[in-house]
C-alpha cells in the first residue's frame, strides 16, 4: 500500500492543488493531504472552510481515481506529520525555479531526517503553473475575477468572503 502525504496551506485550494490531486492518485493508494497550520499567522479561510474545500475536490477525484484520501491538520515537521500517517511517499508540486530551489534544499534536509519519507516532485501542468494561492487572495480581496483560477465552489467561498 503506497501511502503519500500532500503538504500544503491551501489557503485556498486552487486548480494547481487540484491538478497535483489528480496526478498523485496515478502514484499513490491512500492520499494523505495535510494543512499546515503556523502558529502565529492568521489564514484567510479556518480549518473547517479549508477542509470542506478539499473535501469537495477530492471526493470525486478518489471515486474516479479509485484511491483512498483523508485530510488532516499538522502543526509541526512535515517529515514527521508524514511519518505518524505512514507515508513514505512526501508529494511537493514544482511551479517554477524558485520552488526549485527552495524544495530541494528542503527534499535535501528532509531526507537526511527521515531517509524514509521519499520527496516527490510533480512538475505543474503548463495551464495552471502560474497559479498561487496567495495571488488568488490579492485578486479576490480587490475584486477580480478568480474564476479560472480556482474551482468553482472556492471561488464562490472567496466571493463572500470579500462581499460587504
Ligand atoms: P505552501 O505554503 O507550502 O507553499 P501551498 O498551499 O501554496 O503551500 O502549496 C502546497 C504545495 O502545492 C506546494 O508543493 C506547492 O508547490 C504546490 N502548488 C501550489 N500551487 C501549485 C500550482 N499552481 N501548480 C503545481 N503545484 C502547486
């Protein structure tokens, strides 16, 4: 049973999480998606908004896909949020050089704490490696359209967010 392990703070979850989604379940079994939670910084949506999101994403991509998923919270080492769910497997979507070099200094560190976990890198699809959450939010705080960017059901979440 090949158990992966999605980090990430979907704050929100945009297409490019749902296209790394969509490409894990060819690797993996059982789908772990974590959302980091950073003690000290207030994200735009709560744990339950975020988790209700991703429900509504994965729910259909792991009927179709045919492989198990779960959702969780951690708040410390994603080796070690990885390891206490039994994956071996630690997925990162790679947008662009800069991700590059930040995650494979980190696949580095994490590899040497717990040799394992195995760092995945999926390189994003060419229609949505332009696509960052926190891009997301400054258009949708001032109003822009953020349709294309997100799955419908984020976008509406966003919208109300940012009415009145
Ligand atoms: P973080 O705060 O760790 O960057 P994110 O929620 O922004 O959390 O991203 C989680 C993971 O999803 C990271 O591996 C990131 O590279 C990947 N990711 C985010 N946006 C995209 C995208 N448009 N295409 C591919 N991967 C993406």
């Amino acid at each position: 049973m090949r158990i992966g392990f999605y980090p990430g703070s979907f704050d929100p979850v945009t297409n490019g999480h749902v296209d790394i989604f969509e490409r894990s379940a060819a690797l993996v079994d059982r789908l772990i998606v974590g959302i980091g939670i950073h003690p000290g910084k207030t994200p735009l949506f709560s744990v339950d908004e975020k988790t209700a999101m991703l429900k509504n994403d994965l729910h259909p991509l792991a009927k179709r896909g045919g492989f198990d998923y779960e959702i969780v919270t951690f708040d410390r080492l994603v080796v070690d949020a990885a390891s206490e769910h039994g994956a071996t497997i630690l997925i990162r979507g790679l947008r662009d050089p800069a991700d590059f070099t930040y995650e494979m200094q980190m696949s580095g560190m994490n590899g040497e704490m717990k040799p394992e976990v195995h760092t995945v890198f999926l390189p994003a699809s060419p229609g949505v490696q332009h696509i960052s959450s926190t891009l997301v939010r400054q258009i949708a705080s001032m109003g822009g359209n953020v349709q294309t960017f997100v799955p419908k059901h984020v976008a509406d979440m966003l919208r109300e967010k940012f009415s009145g």
